[in-house]
C-alpha cells in the first residue's frame, strides 16, 4: 500500500507523525507520505518538522517509507505558483495541492492554477472539467481517486474523464485518523467502484510508485 495524501496534527489529523507512521506500517504500508495543510502560515514550520520525523522513520525502519509532503489548501490561484516553488525548496517530496471539491468552497480555478504550478498530486478535484483534465496529462499531474468521505463523492467524475483522456491517477487515503487507513484490498475496492479496470487500477499505484522514484 502507497497513501501520499495523509495528515498529521501538525494541520487537521489527529496522530503524531510517527503514530501515524507506525499505525500505517500495522496496516501493511510500503510508503507513506505525511502531507499536512499549508500556506504561506506555515509551510516552512510543517515541512521542515516532517523532515525530520521522515528522516528518523527511513533510519529506524527498513519495511516503510516515510515521505515529507505538503497539501497547499485554499490558496489563491494566483499565489499557487510560488508556494509550489517554496515547497519544494523546503524540501517537499510530493507536493499536493487541495482540489476543487464538490463538499468545499474552493475558489474557482484552483484546479487550473496547481496544474499549471507543476503539482504532483491535484486531490479530490471533484469540478475539474475535461479542458483541465487535458491539461494535466500534458503537465503530468495525477489526479487523485479519494477514500476520504464527502471528497469521494465526484470519485466517478474523476476517473471517468482521466480514462477518456489518458491522464495519470492516483489512490490515496486523505487520511486525518487511524480509522481512515486503508489495505490494498480496500483501495482497490475503492477504485473499482470509481469505475477503474483491473489494468486501471494496476497503473494507478504503479503512478504512485513513480512519485516517490520507484
């Protein structure tokens, strides 16, 4: 199991990094990424502290790989960009940006703006449209098919257009506590109910794989 879009109590989950670490490693995880809310607030503060927890994590444990991320969330379009720059120059591995969820009021053109910024992961972009969609198989960009409840919603409308086109997915968990953990078997259940194909679902973890160099 690969899950790049969790949350730690550094934003809104409620685990210490390394709890939610650990609890991941009992569920069967190969790699995690802790990608906790930021804006210009905090991004520093939240990436350099996921750092080092992911640097201890990768020291101590051999069956895990922690990842330090970042979710960009209700930024203004146009300061997408530069936030993107900052967090990788802070050391972000996999840099996410909070999507245009259907269960949110997420500005218009969020979704257009991360895509553009050159993000790893647009999450839960529940009214992204087809032109949008384009423009991510062009940028690379992966589109996350969610677990997390309410997000998961336009699961359908995600997948559906990212077939039609050919753009990259993903499945994460957008875990904030242990019981929103999943198994392989949850995730592909989670994704076969999205509409994916067994070849879909084969190539959306390994897009997760590529992520994070594997």
């Amino acid at each position: 199991m690969i899950d790049l879009h969790t949350h730690s109590l550094f934003s809104d989950g409620v685990l210490l990094p390394s709890e939610l670490i650990q609890r991941a490693r009992k569920r069967g995880y190969e790699a995690i990424a802790i990608t906790d809310h930021a804006d210009i607030s905090n991004i520093d503060f939240v990436i350099k502290r996921l750092k080092m927890v992911c640097n201890d994590t990768n020291k101590a444990y051999k069956d895990i790989k922690c990842f330090p991320g970042v979710e960009i969330t209700h930024v203004a379009p146009v300061l997408v960009k530069g936030l993107v720059v900052k967090a990788r120059r802070y050391g972000a591995k996999i840099v996410v940006f909070h999507g245009e969820t259907v269960v949110e009021p997420v500005e218009p053109g969020s979704n257009r703006a991360a895509i553009l910024a050159g993000v790893d992961i647009l999450a839960h972009p529940g009214n992204i449209t087809e032109e949008e969609v384009k423009l991510a198989r062009e940028k690379g960009v992966c589109l996350e098919i969610t677990a997390r409840a309410g997000h998961n919603l336009t699961n359908n409308h995600v997948a559906e257009l990212a077939k039609k086109i050919g753009a990259k997915m993903v499945f994460d968990t957008d875990s904030h506590a242990p019981e929103d953990l999943r198994d392989d078997a949850q995730r592909e259940k989670i994704l076969s109910d999205a509409g994916l194909s067994a070849d879909d679902i084969r190539q959306a973890i390994k897009n997760s794989f590529e992520l994070i160099g594997g």
